[in-house]
C-alpha cells in the first residue's frame, strides 16, 4: 500500500471512528468526546504518549503513521512516538492499527481523541419483535404553507409514538414526507435496505427503511383558516396514503398495514380528531 493510498484509507476511517469520552466508552455527541493533552515541542509529554500507544495497540507490534498523502507508512511504535514529538507543531498525525479498527488522532496544538471503527454491513435481517420506527417530516415548505409545521408538527410526534409498535415484516423504519411545496415533488413508497442517517452520532445508517411522501391539494388548503381544520385535513390524508402499505404488505413480508393504519386511526381520535 503506497503513501497516498493509505492516508486516504485513514481518512475514511478517522469520519468512521466513534471517539471515547472521559469514562472510555463511545461518545454519544462531539461534545462529549474527550481530547486529551500531550504538548508540543519541549512541552510534550513524551514517556504519556509512550504509554497510551502502548495499552492502547497491546496486541501490535507495528501501526500506520499517517502524516499526509506523501507521509504514511507502517512503523514501529517507537517510531511513531518519535515521529509525533516533532511533528505536532507542525501537522496533525494520525496512528491506526493493521486492522484498520484502532485509531488514535493527534491535532498540531499537542491534543488527541482515541477511537474505534465499526464495520457497518450493507443490509441485516429485521430481529424478530423490533418495533417499528416511524417519523413523520413536514419541512419542505414555502411562503404561503410554512405555518403549517408548527401546527401540525407536536400532534405527529405523538402519533409516532403510539406508532412505535410490532408490526411484523421486514421493516424497521417507515418514513412519511409531507411536500408543503407546490414546486416539489412526490416520490411513491420505496424500501431501502440501508439509507444514510443523521439521527445517531454512534450509527450512520438505518436499516430496512420505507420511505415516501405526499402533497395536499393546495388550492383546498387555502380554505382552511383554523388549526383544527388543518389538522383534521392532514390527518385524513396521511391516513388515506397508508393505503400503498396494503399494497405492499406482502413484498415487506406480511407487514400488518390493517392493524397500523387503525393504530393511526386511534391515535388520532385520542387527540381529538377523527379520521372521515
């Protein structure tokens, strides 16, 4: 593996890594990663960093310093502690192990993080009595239906947790769009194994996902001046669009649409409105 090759290796897996926090275990925010001090120059702390290397690659005898993408290469330990002492100043280092799933990463002001790098597979089988994760998202608005959000928005958040229940299949996360935008457009239902999430620091994907969006009739929208009407409109429709998952029950291997779209029903009767 020549220099560049492997610096842009360690660059993957350094925005792979999840980071420790004070206590050693994964961080569960940027803010609760923990950096630790070493110094720079006459200021660093030569035999610490001997010793976090040392406990933290117990098992290697070699690791890759990486430097830059003229600057990576497979040293010994001591090596790399030498290299790190007088180059701080000057660049930030990086240390991984062979394995690609230890990693420590040294900044140019003398502090460093250590982490770990998970493989993620590109799908996985639903477990048995998962409960399904729904999320309903209204935030592709524009002048004449951004109010609409904050009407709607605290009633669906409890809908989806009265939601959050087994349904069976092979779903793990149904995902519904609600486009308050005339200039754009829906997207019929569609189920992905694995789609890249924000939702976890600790997790980049969620897996088995279904996905898809509606619109409303804007002219009939603009006859709803309460937020009862509103919310009793977009109540309806949502309940309404829930019909695609009957449809595709039997592709997301027996998914139960029937008790889902009652569960919805009910939980909308619990806050006060009725779906027609």
């Amino acid at each position: 593996m020549d220099s560049k090759q492997l610096f842009r290796i360690y660059n993957k897996q350094f925005h792979s890594a999840n980071w420790f926090n004070k206590a050693g275990v994964i961080a569960q925010s940027d803010g609760d990663v923990e950096w630790v001090y070493c110094g720079v120059n006459d200021d660093f702390k030569y035999e610490k960093v001997v010793e976090l290397i040392s406990d933290f690659f117990k098992e290697e005898e070699n690791l890759y310093l990486c430097c830059s993408s003229t600057k990576s290469l497979l040293v010994s330990k001591e090596e790399a502690v030498s290299e790190i002492s007088t180059s701080l100043h000057k660049k930030e280092v990086g240390l991984i192990n062979e394995s690609l799933d230890r990693i420590i990463h040294f900044t140019m002001y003398g502090v460093y993080k250590v982490g770990i790098i998970t493989e993620f597979p590109k799908s996985r089988e639903r477990t048995p009595n998962t409960l399904l994760q729904v999320a309903f998202y209204a935030n592709i608005v524009d002048e004449q239906t951004k109010h609409i959000p904050r009407v709607i928005d605290l009633y669906l958040k409890e809908i989806a947790l009265v939601l959050n229940r087994d349904y069976g299949g092979v779903m793990e996360h149904l995902w519904i769009n609600i486009n308050l935008s005339e200039v754009e457009k829906v997207f019929p239902f569609r189920f992905q194994k694995r789609v890249e999430s924000s939702s976890s620091y600790i997790n980049p994907y969620s897996y088995n996902v279904g996905h898809y969006s509606i619109a409303p009739d804007f002219n009939e929208l603009k006859n709803f001046k309460t937020e009862e009407a509103i919310c009793k409109y977009f109540f309806n429709l949502l309940y309404t669009s829930m019909k695609v998952l009957h449809k595709k029950q039997k592709s997301l291997g027996g998914f139960n649409a029937i008790i889902f779209k009652e569960d919805f029903r009910k939980a909308c009767k619990n806050i006060g409105y009725t779906i027609d």
